[in-house]
C-alpha cells in the first residue's frame, strides 16, 4: 500500500499504468486459484473425513487448508480488478472486505505455521514434557488466537474507506493508495506497519526457523531405528523445503515492506511497484500445500489414487503407510508420543512408543 501524504508519488502512478505488472498479477493470482481452490478443498475433504484422531498437527492442517481456500475466494477480485486497469467498480464495503481477507489469510498462514513448528519442536526435542501441552483443545486455542491477534492487529483497515479516486488516471483504486487520515499521525502509521512487520512476520519467521533447526539436528543426532530411517529422511528433507518455502514466499514481500514504509514515512520516496510484484510469492504458497501433502502422506497418496481410480499402492506399500505417521510439508510429522495428542478415552488404550521411534 502506498500511503498518500498529499497524492499518489509518481512510482505509485507508474506502477497503476506499468503493462508489466498488469500481465503479471493476474496471471499469477489466476495460478493460485486454479490450483489452490480444488487442491485444498481435497486436502480439506481428506484431512476432516479420512484422517484420525484429530492431533495438533491436524487441527493446524486444517485451519490452514481453510486459510488458503479463503485466500483463493477472494484472488477473482483482485484478478479483475488488475485486468479492469487497476479499477475498483465493487464499492467500498467489498474492497475493505477483500483486502481485510487477503492479508488475515496470509499473515495466518505464517502464525499458523508458526504454531506447528513449536508443536513439532516440542514433540521431537521434548516429547514427554510436553505431553500435556500438545492437545487438541490448545491448537484450538492457539488457533483462535493467532485469529483474534490478526483482526486486532488489521482493524485499522477493516474501519476506513480503503478506496481512492486517483484523478489523473480516471481510475480507484482499492488498497493501493491509503488515504493519509486513515490514521492520525506518522508515528501511529509508523506503529502500525512495524506491528505488521515484526509481530506478524519476524518474530513467528525466527521462531519458526528456531524450531525446525533445533527438530533437524535432533533428528540427524538420533540413532535411527531400522523401520524408521525412510521416515527420519523424508522429515529432514520435509523439514528444509519448509525453510526453503518460508523464506521464497513470505520473507520477501515482509522485507520489501519494511523498505517501502520507511522510505515513504521518513524519507518520501517509494517502492511500492516492487511490493506488489513481491506480494505475488507469498500467494505461491497457497498452492504448494496440496501436492507436499501428497509426497509426504502415504495417507493422502492412498486416497488421491483412490480418487483417480488408480487403485491401491502395492502391499509392501501399505505395510509402510500403516507405519507412516501423517507428514505434511509444514508439520514435518505428524503423530508424536501416540497418547500426547489426543484428549479423551480413546487414548487411554493407545500405546506409547519409544522417544523418537513415536515421533516418525
């Protein structure tokens, strides 16, 4: 967003006409939305009906499927909007709808993942201290949490008209040009981006980074049981394309933030074209969530093949995935200490293996 001191800057205006970025975002959003709308509404339909007991993990897993898909409802706004010349005809209610979703969903995403890491850092580095902490009803918790944080920390949008009549294009724009009095001063505008920068994205970036260094060397230090040795090197490989996923999607766009609000707050230049086009990656990882799903769960494989009409997977196969614990890219595991994740009776009957042994 471009917050407009007196009127959009010439880079803002540039960017509102640049061909470049007109092609670019719709072609990318429209990507996302084919891909991510069926994928996670499948991985959705797998991970309620098809997949149990309800762990952490999968608790996390489905908020996050419903934070894509609800990113993805709202891209064929934005795709129009940028095919419609940068022109908002949806009125003012919708674009502060819009706008409000886009970056709850995303900035959820990075909280959310957040919250599996430390669940996956706690049942890999201390999985019987933890035993108390890693139950359904705190993932719940954790995840209307990370909800109420979010709409708190976006309510400045969700109050003010989010459009702007840019005159000397002939067009409004939703979300690209602030309007100055949205808040009352350079300090609260100042407050409020940090707030966006270091409370929804740094701080969750390191400790996610934390957790998953801290998961990988706890698992390359552990002597690896014969059974469990395919599962130990998919969940360190799991656990680096995650970094690698973060980092490619999020970090870029949180950083180019960063420069872009405190050019335009204290030094009055901006570098909004290059945040728009960072904001492209961030919305990539919408999609890549489906298919690690599918490389990483033999329980998602068994069913898409069962979905396609490909059959079973061979028996020795099965034997695997009736070991496998549930991976996903952003989880790296899934069942930890058996009885650890779950709240009520039917643990009770549940055996407990051994440290690591139960964690893959």
């Amino acid at each position: 967003m471009d917050m407009n001191m007196s009127r959009p800057d010439n880079a803002t205006l540039l960017m509102l006409r640049d061909p470049a970025i007109a092609v670019v975002l719709p072609v990318v959003y429209s990507l996302v939305a084919l891909v991510s709308i069926p994928g996670n509404l499948f991985s959705l339909w797998v991970l309620c009906r098809h997949i149990g007991p309800k762990t952490p993990s999968v608790i996390f897993m489905i908020n996050l499927s419903v934070t894509d898909l609800m990113l993805a409802s709202v891209l064929p706004f934005q795709i129009y909007y940028h095919c419609n010349g940068n022109h908002w005809v949806f009125g003012e209610l919708l674009c502060n709808v819009v706008t409000v979703a886009f970056y709850a969903n995303m900035y959820s995403s990075i909280l959310t993942m957040t919250c599996i890491s430390v669940d996956r850092f706690l049942g890999v580095v201390y999985p019987l201290a933890s035993v108390a902490w890693r139950r359904r009803r705190y993932a719940v918790a954790a995840c209307a949490g990370t909800w109420l944080l979010l709409l708190a920390a976006l309510s400045p949008l969700a109050r003010t008209d989010l459009t702007y009549t840019v005159h000397a294009l002939g067009i409004v724009t939703c979300f690209d040009v602030l309007k100055s009095t949205m808040l009352p001063s350079v300090a609260t505008w100042a407050v409020f981006l940090f707030t966006l920068f270091i409370v929804l994205f740094l701080i969750p970036f390191v400790v996610t980074v934390a957790c998953y260094t801290a998961t990988i060397l706890t698992l390359l230090r552990t002597p690896e049981h014969p059974e469990g040795q395919g599962q130990r090197r998919r969940a360190v490989g799991l656990a680096a394309v995650v970094l690698l996923a973060f980092v490619t999607c999020f970090a870029p766009n949180n950083f180019v933030l960063l420069v872009h609000m405190v050019s335009r707050l204290f030094l009055g230049h901006s570098y909004y074209h290059v945040y728009k086009l960072t904001l492209c990656l961030s919305c990539l990882n919408n999609c890549l969530d489906p298919f690690v799903y599918y490389f990483a769960s033999h329980e998602f494989q068994l069913r898409l093949r069962d979905y396609l009409g490909y059959g079973p997977l061979p028996a020795d196969s099965l034997d695997t995935a009736r070991r496998d614990s549930l991976f996903s890219a952003r989880t790296l595991s899934a069942r930890s200490v058996a009885s650890a994740h779950t709240d009520g009776p039917e643990a009770a009957g549940r055996p407990c293996f051994q440290r690591q042994e139960s964690v893959f």
